[in-house]
C-alpha cells in the first residue's frame, strides 16, 4: 500500500532552481555530489526522464559553467567549467580534447549520459580511458515516493482535478514503473480526457492501463 500524501499542488516554476529538483534516496548521491561537493571530473548516468539535464542545468549555473553545443573552438580558447549533456550525440574526439583542456586548466566538467560507460560503444578508446577516470554519478529508477512525485506534478501541470487519493495509487500500481512510463501515461490521459471531455477517474484510466 503507497502511503498517501496530502498535497499543496505548488511547484515552482522557476526551472533552474534547485529547490524544484526533488530529491530523495534515487538521485540523492548524484545530487550531493554535484551540487554539494567539489567535484572536478563528473560523470552522470541514468535513465531517459530522470532529470539528468535537469540536475546538469542546476550545476551549470553554480559552477559558472559552459554548455558545450558543438563550440569547440570557442571552449578550446577558454577555462571555463564544462557541460557536455548527453555527449553520445557528438563527436569523441573533440570531446576527449575538452575534456584534457579543462584538466590541464584545472577546471571542472560535467558530462551525461542514459548508460554507464562500460555500455557505450566508443568510436574513440581514448575517451573511454579518459572517462573510466571520472566520478560515476547514478540516478536510479524512481520508487515509490520518486514515481508518487513526478505523478502528480505532471496533473498538476495540464491541470488535472484530482478529486481522489485512489487514483495516484492505481496508477503507479499499474503503470510502466520507470521514468519514460510515467511520462507517457500522463500524456495519454491528458489526450483522452480531451477527446472524451472527461475528468481524471479510475474508469478513465483502465481505458488505457
């Protein structure tokens, strides 16, 4: 039995704010290292929707950082601290460049990823030499309390009426218990109760789950 919770419905919208990052025992090591330590060399894991790029944006921001968005030269010229989010999309050479350039400068780099790294298939084996160097930072997949949060600040957000506790509970009972699954069920209910101009109901939802 989920232990139910009673809720203001106010998150704040202010999308760089850590306070909006919710944090319990899934990502509570990534955080604290992130965010509370001085940690140089980070490499964050984890799954799709679990807040990777969020938590990047936050250490960003506290760190005085750069985003790398293909502006190699331009990083190269510089000593700034380094954010590579999701860094599978671009080129590993160029990326095993910045990073040796933010060690020499003694500066700090961030790089994310969904899979940990003995589960990449690197094009460039220096990279992954380089990266098996870095503090391994996981979030893992959500629990009850984590699933329980998300839930409901995704209603919150298209605006559901939740009229009962009953009905986090069937969800979560039910659905896809990772993050991409409680993205996507929230999203097919918010297009059903459009289509059939209906509130949030137990019988709404067994239509689909």
């Amino acid at each position: 039995m989920i232990k139910q919770k009673s809720f203001n419905y106010k998150f704040n919208d202010k999308k760089d704010n850590e306070l909006n990052f919710f944090v319990n025992k899934t990502n509570f090591y990534a955080f604290n290292a992130l965010i509370n330590n001085d940690t140089k060399l980070s490499f964050l894991y984890g799954p799709k929707k679990s807040g990777k790029s969020y938590l990047s944006k936050i250490w960003l921001k506290k760190n005085n950082a750069i985003e790398y968005k293909n502006n190699y030269e331009e990083l190269l010229d510089l000593h700034n601290n380094i954010l590579i989010d999701n860094f599978i999309f671009y080129d590993q050479e160029k990326i095993f460049h910045i990073v040796n350039n933010c060690i020499l400068n003694d500066s700090k780099v961030l790089i994310t990823s969904d899979n940990k790294i003995n589960e990449i298939n690197f094009e460039f084996k220096d990279l992954s030499s380089r990266l098996k160097t870095f503090s391994n930072l996981e979030i893992n997949q959500p629990n009850d309390e984590m699933l329980l949060t998300i839930l409901t600040k995704l209603l919150v957000e298209r605006q559901f009426i939740i009229k009962s506790n009953e009905i986090f509970e069937y969800i979560i009972r039910r659905v896809d218990r990772t993050y991409e699954g409680i993205n996507d069920i929230v999203k097919k209910l918010d297009i059903l109760s459009l289509e059939k101009k209906r509130q949030l109901t137990i019988p709404l939802i067994k239509e689909i789950l």
